[in-house]
C-alpha cells in the first residue's frame, strides 16, 4: 500500500512540476511582454504615433440595468462626459423592481415614445421606449420584461442605430477619453470586429468628469487585493493573446462590437452566464468558420472604473458566476480544442483557460489533498516543502507587484507611500491567501448551477465617487 | 530541482523589471524638467538668431549662421531635442516674418533631417512627420526635395508613420505628390489605411482643391478600392462641381456597391437632376438584397422636389426594410409634408408604415421640446447676465 501511496504521489509530483513550469512561464511570458508594451504604448504616444480626434465612428453605448437606481443616474451622467461627439446612449431597463426608470426619467427628462424596435436578434419584448434629444447625445430608455444580462445586451443591439456598439455595466464609469481609445483599433486595422478594454477598480479612486482626480488604494482590504490582481490579469494574459488575436474574453464591463458580425453570430447568448466570453468565443467561431479575416484587439489605455466587491459573499458570488460562465463558454465551443483551423486560439488560449482557469482550482484543491496525505504518510519533505511554497508566494507576489507598478507608471497616476506599502503587503496575501479561498468557490461553483442560469448577479452597490 | 531553479530565474528577471519600474519611476519625476532645459538651450540659440535677422532687417536678410545650423542638425537628430524643439516652435509667434524667415533658412536642416528621421526606428520616423504636419511648413518654404523624401515614409511598415506622413505631405505637398502619396499606399492591400483616415487627412489640404481632385479623378481606377471610397468622400465634403464623373459611378453596375453607395450620398448632398430618375429607380426596387441602395436613395431625395418623389417615398413606406422605411419617413418630412398628413394618407394601410411615421412624429416633437427648452435655458443665462 505505501509503495502504491508513494508510486501515486510521484507521479502528482511530475505533474505539479510540469504544471507549476507550464503556469510561471505562461506567467512571465505574459508579464514581460504586458510590461514593454506599456511602456512601448507611453513612448508611442510621446511621439505622437497615434490617430488624432477627428475620426469619428459612430458608437451607441449600451448599459443593461437591473435594480440599479443607486448608480444608473451617475453612470449615465459619465457617459455624457466623454470626450467624443458621434454616439448615442442606450440604457435597458432588464425588469427593475426598484426605481431605476423612474431615477432615469426623471434625471433626463424622458419622455415616452413609440418606438418601433427592429428585433434581428430574439430577445423578450419591450414594455416602454422612453427618449431625451435635451443632452450631448441622444438618450434612450428601453423597459423590458426581465431576461438576464444577455438579453438586456440584445435588446439595447436591435435598437441601437449605430454600426458599432459598447456594452458596459450599470455601475461603471467610463474615463473621459475611453470611447476615442478604444475606437481606435477599429481606424487602425478595418478587419477589427471587437475590442477589449481595460476595466479598473474604482473604489478608492475620485473621478471627476470622467477623470480620476485621485488615487488611493481602496480603504478596505479585499478591494485593494482585487487591484492587484485585476492589474496582473488585464496587464498579463490580456495583452500577450492580442499579439496572436488569441483573446477569448472581452470584459462585459467595456468591450467594442461591430454590431453587424454580432447580430450575423447571433448576439449574446441569454442562457449562459458568461455571456461576455461566450460572444468573444462565438465571434472566433462565426469568423473562422466562415472565413472572415478578423482581429479581436485589446487596448490598454481605454479604460472603465468599475466597483468591486467589498464584501466576501460579493466576491464569491461574483467569483462563482464569473467560473460557471467560463465553463459554459468552454463546453459550448469545446470544438475549438486542439483544432489546428483555430491555430493559437486553440492551441494557447482555449488550453489556458482550460488548464489554468477552467481546471485550476480543482487541480489547486488536489494539490493540497495530496499534500495532507503526504504529510499523514510520512512522505513529504516538510522544509522543502516550506520552501517551495515560499518561492511560489514570493515569485507571485513579484509578479503582481511588477504588473501594478508598470500600469500605474504608464498612466501617470501618482501613489501615497501608504498606497505602496499596502500593495507590497497585500500581494502576499493575495496570493497566499485569497487564492486559496478563490480556488474553493470555484471548485464549488458547478454545483447547483443550472438553478441560477438566468439571474443578474447582485453585489451591494456603494455610490461612485463621480463629482 | 530543475522547476526550482527556473522558478529562481524567473523571480530574478521579476526583481529587476520591479527594479527597472522603480528606476523609471524616478526617471520620469525628472523628465519634464529636463525637457524644459533642453527647451531652454534651444531657445537661447534661435534667439540669437532671431535678434541677429531682426538687426539687420534692412535690405536682404543676412543668412543663418552655419554654425548653427550644423548645429541644429546635429541636435534635432536627436529625438528628445525635437521634441523640445517642437515645444519651441509652438510657443513662437508663427505669423512673425522674422520667425518665418528663419524657418525658411532652416529648409536644408529639415531635408536633411528627414533623411536621418526615415532611416530611423518607425515611432521617431512618425514623429517626425508628425512635426513636420504641424508646423505647416508650407507657409515658409517650396519643399520640392523634402516632398519625395516624405513620400518614402509612406513605405515604412508603421501605420502611423503613414498617416503622420500623408497628413505632412496634405500640409505641403502638391497635388501631383498627394495622387502618388495615395498610389503609393493602395500599394499594399493588406496594410490599407481607413477610410476615415484618408479622407480627414485630405480635408486638412490647403492647396487648390480643385487641382488636386482633378487629378484624383484622372488616377482614380489606379487607386485601391477603400482609397476610391476615401477620394469620393472627400470630394463630396468640398466640392458639388463633380456631378458628371459621379454619375458615370452611380450608373455602373460593375462598380462595387460601395462606391455607388458614395455617388447616391453625393446626389443626396448636391442634387442633380440628371440623377433623379436613377434614385426614384433604386427607391422602388422591392428587391431585397439591393435594400441599402433603396435606403440611402430614399435618405438622398430629400432634397428633390416633386410629387413623383413624393409618391415614390410614400411607397417606399410600406418596404418590408426598416431602414427604408425610417429614411423614407425622413426624406417625406423635409418634403413638407407634417406626419399628421402622412398618417393619414396611409391610415389603416399598413402597421409598419404607421408605426415608423408616429415614431418620427413623436421624435420631432421631442427635438422640438429639446431646442425650446435649450432656448429658454439661453434666454435664463442671458436675463441673469
């Protein structure tokens, strides 16, 4: 029996090995090359090499809201803001039971009007159409019967009357030049059919007319840790796919469309939960099947605040729906796997999010039940073991902390003293920690899923700091 | 073992770029400082140049000293010197004829710099045609050589050099430089700029337009296709004496639909009544598959009058499209006629019509609303002034 313990936890130990090297080189591969690209990006725009002001594509911004009258009035004020001339406001009310209309209503003026919407993507019906001409841009309300985020989204795609649209949540705020950033790859390379941008953590941060007038790390613990890896993520992962057009997510929270491909794919898939990667995965999909030369870009200086949880229970909720949505996504296209027509997107990104998303937590979960079995039999070697954990924390850490030290240099955003020493500390505990407790939500989150396919997630929302 | 020593690597490689980040940050805190001593030094010099024309103003100018040009050359080979430079240039008062004369003695120092600059890695070879763009150094100077130099950005793999060079040679070059300039980039099909790019950069050209889109004209079908959409655009932006070569467009069915697309927008902003009866044509095709031609037809005969037009519009209200439909309902309001009476000429006829005219109905009372409530927020601000 201990010879069979000892043979198995051999070979756990192989395949930790090549998992662990396969990981912290995905990581430093990533990190490195999100670095110098930052930094190429600041360089790029000192010199000048970028398109001006004056190229306006038109774009009708999208908000899907439920239950939202805390911050849907002060989301669409920010959208108002931005620097940017062609683009229409489309907010959709999925049901609210609260005031969200009536906050809009009477915020905007809106007046209610008959609309005929073109439906060229399903979706429930609509129950009012409201309209204000009296602002920057147009401003339309559409009421609906609830359906979900996703088919919020497809409501605000049939009426929108533009080519190309941005879906963002209710509680973000969009920086005051993000629309013009992240239109830009649409001018650069007309074969574009999406583009990703870089959502932020707002809290702790004090934004004024879609600038951020100050930053501090946020008060409480949990959203400063969300910083850091929200920076790690974006920074690392995100920038590496798009050299190879390999990104397979585009963050619900701000992401660019060409209306006419999305409505051709079909739009967004109102029985996932991850319905922001199952459109970026289905547009790989349409794209390639039909031969379409496309790109799907991300952008680092567009960006989006969006609030984080400040409570554990959000987190986990969030966490939860963020896993089920993932392994939607991934069973739904499992077809691209190890499927040479996809090249890359097969082979680099449907892998990762497979082997290190997807799987990780159990394989993270594992890993620790193996540990206990080895320390129960005697078989382990404590002070390595120590050590290699030491490593692994350390080695995370650095990472975390290179990729927030890189975005927060590239965009010039100045930092307190106490704001370093609270990143310093809390990327240990980051790693080392909330991790761990990230990997157990996950693992648990397939459990019961199929109950909770239609539902908005619902996090406690705090009033953004907008002046 | 072998994972740990990678692992340790890996963390060194980490610890430096944190170090580099650190260093960086540093760096940057005295950037602007430095850039404004670099701005100074400079200053200093053109100053002293400036006051040794201004003293002599009498008769002909006396030259730039050589030394300083060769010193000029040397220094703003340098890319952070020209960046100071560029800040020079923009505090300078550009319509002082000293100042001017001084640029136009510079001339032999830019030609020589765009030498340099296009053997250069592509972002400072952007720039540099950036630099040249802004300062509109037409105003001083013939830039017959710099213009086949700038010509040569074109060709550099970088898509902004080629925009910064396009939009330096629409700031100097002549019409004859700007057709090559876009030959030169439909070159290459798969690094074809946007057409909005094109067509904004051609907007900013200050020479004689006329000249410029004759000959436009004349190496039309040497260009790629999304630049033919670029040069038709524009020429609908400046000018509505180029109705015949449009109508040949609009009436070639071999031509892609995006340049016909273009021709119809073209008789839409400039109306033409040889055109006419083509877009009444495209309005009641019922063919589905050619819907976009009949929906900017309709959008474009807003401005014809007439009852046929009218009738044809009225039609187009019941096509199974909707955006037929909605730039149909557009076109019938600028023609006089107020919803009400639509309403009633096609009550009862048909949902969809109905449907898309009371929306426009209610929609332009919504405007209405806007703009007197917008006039009575003026008339408040101008009563508490």
């Amino acid at each position: 029996m201990r010879d069979f313990i000892q043979f198995f936890l051999l070979c756990v130990e192989a395949f930790f090995i090549i998992y662990m090297i396969g990981y912290s080189s995905f990581l430093f591969l990533s990190v490195t090359v999100g670095s110098s690209d930052l930094y190429a990006a600041k360089r790029r725009n000192l010199l000048k090499n970028e398109l001006g002001n004056d190229y306006y594509v038109p774009v009708s911004v999208l908000v899907p809201a439920h239950n939202e009258e805390v911050t849907i009035e002060a989301t669409v004020r920010s959208l108002l803001a931005l620097d940017y001339k062609l683009y229409e406001i489309i907010v959709v009310d999925d049901g609210s039971t609260d005031g969200t209309t009536q906050v809009l209503r009477d915020a905007f003026r809106m007046r209610r009007i008959d609309r005929p919407i073109q439906r060229r993507i399903p979706c429930q019906m609509e129950e009012e159409v409201y309209e204000s001409r009296e602002w920057k841009v147009p401003i339309t309300l559409v009421r609906k019967q609830n359906g979900g985020k996703a088919d919020a989204l497809n409501m605000g795609i049939n009426a929108a009357s533009y080519p190309y649209f941005l879906c963002m949540d209710a509680d973000s705020v969009l920086q005051h030049d993000s629309l013009e950033k992240i239109v830009r790859p649409v001018l650069e390379d007309p074969k574009v059919v999406a583009v990703g941008g870089t959502v932020r953590p707002c809290n702790g941060a004090e934004i004024e007319n879609g600038r951020v007038v100050r930053y501090r790390m946020p008060r409480k613990l949990l959203p400063c840790m969300q910083v850091l890896e929200y920076d790690r993520s974006f920074l690392a992962s995100r920038i590496l796919f798009d050299r190879f057009n390999g990104n397979i997510i585009i963050s619900g929270a701000f992401g660019l469309f060409l209306k006419s491909v999305v409505i051709a794919a079909g739009g967004y898939d109102s029985t996932t939960m991850g319905e922001d990667m199952e459109l970026a995965v289905k547009l790989h999909v349409y794209c390639r099947e039909n031969g379409r030369p496309y790109r799907i870009r991300y952008v680092t200086d567009a960006v989006c605040w969006t609030q984080v949880p400040e409570r554990l229970g959000d987190l986990c909720k969030q966490r939860r729906r963020w896993h089920i949505g993932l392994f939607q996504s991934m069973m739904k296209y499992r077809g691209i796997m190890a499927n040479p027509r996809y090249g890359a997107v097969s082979f680099v990104s449907y892998f990762y999010f497979l082997l290190y998303e997807l799987f990780s937590p159990y394989i993270e979960v594992f890993g620790v039940l193996t540990t206990l079995l080895a320390f129960a039999v005697d078989l382990i070697n404590v002070p390595f073991m120590v050590l290699f954990f030491g490593i692994y924390v350390v080695y995370a850490a650095l990472l975390s902390l290179t990729a927030f030290f890189a975005r927060v240099h590239t965009v010039d955003l100045r930092l307190y003293p106490s704001d370093l020493l609270k990143a310093v500390g809390l990327c240990v505990a980051e790693v080392s920690c909330l991790r761990f407790i990230m990997a157990w939500v996950r693992m648990t989150a397939l459990i019961g899923y199929r109950r909770k396919k239609h539902t908005w997630g619902r996090i406690e929302r705090q009033r953004i700091q907008i002046k | 073992m072998g994972a740990e020593v990678l692992l340790y690597g890996y963390g060194l490689v980490c610890l430096s770029m944190l170090a580099f980040n650190l260093l960086y940050s540093l760096h940057l805190r005295s950037d602007d400082r430095r850039r404004r001593r670099r701005t100074e030094g400079l200053r200093r010099r053109v100053d002293a140049q400036l006051e040794r024309l201004r003293e002599t103003r009498v008769g002909a100018p006396p030259p730039v000293q050589v030394s300083h040009l060769t010193w000029t050359s040397r220094c703003l080979a340098r890319v952070n010197y020209l960046l100071a430079f560029d800040r020079l240039l923009d505090e300078q008062d550009q319509s002082d004829s000293t100042f001017q004369e001084y640029i136009r003695q510079l001339q032999p120092v830019l030609l020589y710099l765009a030498t340099v600059y296009l053997r250069r890695e592509e972002t400072q070879a952007a720039y540099y045609c950036h630099f040249l763009a802004r300062h509109q150094l037409q105003r001083h100077m013939e830039m017959d050589q710099i213009q086949q130099v700038v010509l040569s950005f074109l060709r550099r793999d970088s898509l902004y050099c080629k925009v910064n060079a396009l939009k330096a040679l629409c700031s100097f070059g002549s019409p004859d430089i700007l057709a090559d300039a876009l030959q030169e980039l439909s070159r290459e099909e798969s690094a074809q700029l946007h057409e909005k790019v094109v067509t904004e950069a051609l907007l900013t050209y200050t020479g004689d337009r006329a000249a410029l889109i004759e000959l436009l004209w004349a190496r039309f079908d040497r260009f790629s296709l999304r630049l033919q959409r670029a040069v038709l655009d524009y020429i609908r932006f400046c000018s509505g004496a180029w109705g015949r070569p449009m109508a040949q467009i609009l009436r070639d069915p071999a031509r892609n639909k995006e340049l016909r697309f273009s021709a119809i927008r073209y008789f839409g902003r400039y109306p033409d009544e040889g055109a006419r009866q083509l877009l009444l044509d495209f309005v009641r095709d019922r063919d589905p598959l050619r819907w976009e031609y009949a929906a900017i037809s309709a959008s474009a005969l807003a401005r014809y009058p007439g009852q046929e037009v009218v009738d044809a519009l009225l039609r187009a209200m019941h096509s199974p499209n909707w955006y037929v439909r909605y730039n149909a309902s557009t076109s019938l309001e600028a023609h006089g006629l107020t919803y009400e009476e639509m309403l009633e000429v096609l009550a009862g006829d048909d949902r969809y019509a109905r449907e898309m005219l009371s929306y426009r109905l209610e929609s332009r009372r919504l405007e209405e609303q806007a703009a007197a409530a917008a006039a009575e927020r003026q008339k408040g601000v101008a009563v508490g002034v």
